[in-house]
C-alpha cells in the first residue's frame, strides 16, 4: 500500500489550526486591497504582473471608505503586518528585486468572487453546454477517453449550472427584500404600488426562466442514459462511480429546480393579493372622491338631476330583439310504435357475453397493473422513461399488445398530469422506435417532484 494513504487529510481539524481559516479568508480591507491588485494585473497596469510594496499601500489606501479608517489604519507598522499575513496564501516576495506577485489561491480567490457576482441567468447557454456534453459523449468509444470526459468537461459544466440555479433563487432573495423594504413607503406617493408592478414583473420573468431551464434539461435525460448505457458496457469501477456521482448531482439540480419552483408558488400569490389588498383602498378613495364631485356639483332643474358641466351624458343604445316563437304539435307527426324484438338467449350466446365482459375485466387489470408498476419505477428511480415500457408491452402481449400499449400510455398521461408531485414531459419532437418496429412515439419522461 502506499505510504500516502496512510495519510488522511482531515479539513475541519487543518482549517481551524492556528489563524489558517483568517489567512485563506481574510479580513475584508486586505480582501478589497487583493481584488483592487486584481484588477491592476488583469488590466496590465503591473509589468510581469509584478507590483512594489508602495502599491500594497496603495491598494489599502484606497479601499478604506471613511477618514477614521484612514487615521486608524495609516500607521505602516499594521500595513506590514496585513502584508505579512498575505504572503501566507496570497502574495509571494522576491527579495533579489523586492517586488510581489500572486500566489495561485489569490487568483482563485478574486476569479471566485467575479464569477459569483458575474452569473447571470441564461438558459440557452446551458442548453449549449448540455448539447455539446451530449456530443462529445456520443462520441467516447473507449474506457480511457470516457473517464476524461467525467474529469474535465463534465467537472467544467457542473460550476456554470449551479451558478444558474444559484442566480434564479438569488433574484427571488432579492424581489423578497425588495418587498419588505417598499411596504413601509408612504402610500399616497404610490411608490410602493410601482415596485410592486416592478416585483410582479420580475416573477414572472423569473418563472418563465425556471421553465426555459427545465427545457433545456432535456439535454440531460439523453446524457443520463447514454452514461447508463457505457457503464452496463464496461466493466470498469471508476466508470460505474463517476456514472453514479453524475446522475446523483442531476438529481440534486433537478430537485433545486423544484424548490425554486416552489418558492415561486409560494410568493407569487402573495405579492398578487397584496397588489390587489393596495390598489383596492386607492380605487375606493378615487369613486368616493369622484361621487362627492358629482354630489356637490349635480344640476337640479324641475324634478330631473343631470350631471355636472364638463362631463357628458352617458348613452345606452338598446337594440330591439324580436324573438319568433314556433309552436311545435306533440301529435303533428306521431312515432309509430315498433316491435319490440325477443334476442333467444342460449348458452353459447351466455358464454360469449360472459367471455366478453371478462375480457374487458382482465384489460383493465392489465393496465392498472402496467400503471402500478410505472409509478412504483418512478418513486424509487426518480425518473423514467416511458417509451420502455410502451414497447416492452408490444413485445410481450401477442395480437392485442398494440391497444393495450396505447390504452396505457393514455391512461399514463392522464394519471400523472393530475398529480403534482409529478412531472410528465412529452417532446414530440423527438420520436422513439425499435429496429423492426413500425410503430414510434413521442418521447415521455416522468420526474417524480
């Protein structure tokens, strides 16, 4: 065994020795003053990327906001002890020509918090990215080159689709504190009733970017079952492991879709109800402000009250409706009575009936039976694909096969679209058949919620 494992590397016990955890994260003015040199290297401004002590001073000059951080901190005895601290994980000093550069992990740092701040929703990358994780997996024929695609492209991937997710629950963080903010406004200025309109927009953009990424997720069904299909090809266990990790963190995204989704569903109906609780008292206030003007300036002549000068009078045009009416004689045209005809019930005619009607019985059995067996499959799998099972019947169930494949993916579409702890996706676009099969259908993918 080799000596390394022998070794095991403990993060919490590592991180909280010493002041580890202060010099990996440091205070906020030395982590201000390293992105302000970030942004000096990034731009050029330091030739090799180099910088003197003087521009250290610099940079912590000028992230200090108020003149008695300035007095504070001015004195060069803790500038140079904060630089001290740096060189731990951040700076690195060459004493041949006293200059500084950045260690690794500052640069991790500061692109870190870029990228963070950076991510912006857009569902047609992901779907980009899916697509081009599709194709280059399609096209993996050996265990060697399947293992770099789990270790680079799909490493790369998985940041860019948290970041998205990320981005969707921030922006309902946001509207939320928002609306916390703006319902102590005074009404009269209407402010708060704007940023509610600004909030109810921004709801609904976030709900059709939530469903523009659940499209773009399809991308990820054709990759699970590719990836399924590789590791029932090799027999290789880190194939099968990475197979697992991946399909678990797809499950984890989806399942983070799903709670976003119910944030939405949880707030959005609140924001509407108070939108309408507002508006309500201000278009009571604007008729009863209105019915005053018209009391107080209402014109009485004789015995007839017209309204005040300025408005005018409101014209009702009624169209005459003539209706005409045909009577109908119940004895105009009588029914003649019929022979009522006598059916001789035999045995044989018994028989048949019986093995109608028990046919009938045993189909219906069979599709509830197919019905109880796919939402099993769903509950402990989490996804599946229906097409399976439609051409599994078709190929297990001789000269009927075709009516019940069809009568259960009928009864498949109408039990899980009136279950919300489901979700049923159908693409018909994309269709799906077997070699020496005439018949295809649509492809239909149910996600347990």
């Amino acid at each position: 065994m080799d000596t390394l494992d022998n070794h095991i590397f403990h993060f919490l016990p590592e991180i909280s020795k010493n002041n580890t955890y202060r010099l990996l994260y440091p205070d906020p003015k030395a982590g201000l003053a390293v992105i302000w040199l970030y942004e000096k290297i990034e731009k050029g401004v330091f030739e090799n990327k180099a910088f003197k002590e003087k521009d250290i001073h610099e940079a912590l000059q000028s992230v200090t906001t108020t003149e008695q951080d300035v007095e504070r901190y001015h004195p060069r005895e803790h500038y140079n002890t904060m630089i001290a601290d740096l060189q731990e994980y951040f700076l690195r000093y060459d004493e041949e020509r006293q200059e500084y550069t950045f260690k690794e992990h500052a640069f991790s740092f500061c692109r870190q918090a870029h990228d963070t701040l950076k991510a912006f929703f857009d569902p047609t990358q992901i779907e980009k990215i899916c697509y081009v994780l599709r194709e280059r997996l399609e096209g993996r024929p050996d265990e060697a080159a399947l293992l770099d695609w789990f270790r680079t492209d799909l490493q790369t991937f998985k940041p860019l689709l948290k970041g998205q997710l990320d981005s969707l629950d921030r922006q309902i963080t946001l509207s939320v504190v928002d609306l916390r903010e703006n319902k102590k406004l005074n009404l009269q200025e209407g402010a708060i009733i704007e940023t509610l309109r600004q909030i109810d927009a921004r709801f609904e953009l976030i709900k059709s970017q939530s469903k523009e990424l659940r499209i773009a997720f399809h991308e990820i069904d054709v990759i699970r079952r590719l990836m399924n299909a590789y590791a029932d090809k090799y027999d290789n266990e880190a194939i099968h492991n990475h197979t697992h990790e991946a399909i678990e963190f797809f499950q984890d995204m989806r399942r983070t879709l799903s709670l976003i989704d119910k944030r939405l569903d949880r707030i959005e109906p609140r924001v509407k109800q108070l939108f309408s609780n507002l508006n309500k008292p201000l278009f009571n206030a604007r008729v009863e402000k209105f019915l005053a003007f018209l009391i107080e300036n209402a014109q009485k002549e004789q015995k007839t009250i017209s309204l005040p000068p300025g408005i005018p009078p409101l014209y009702v045009e009624k169209t005459p409706l003539d209706f005409t009416i045909v009577e109908r004689k119940n004895d105009l045209f009588p029914i003649r009575p019929q022979k009522r005809i006598a059916i001789p019930e035999t045995l044989e005619t018994k028989a048949k009936a019986f093995a109608l009607a028990k046919e009938k019985l045993l189909r219906q059995d069979e599709i509830t039976l197919w019905l109880s067996l796919i939402r099993k499959d769903v509950d402990e799998k989490q996804q599946v694909f229906f097409s399976d099972y439609f051409f599994e019947i078709l190929n297990t169930k001789g000269d009927n096969a075709l009516t019940l494949a069809i009568t259960v993916a009928f009864r498949v579409v109408v039990f899980f679209d009136r279950h919300p702890e489901y979700y049923l996706s159908i693409y018909p676009d994309r269709l799906m058949k077997q070699e020496n099969k005439k018949t295809v259908i649509w492809e239909m993918n149910i996600t347990k919620k």
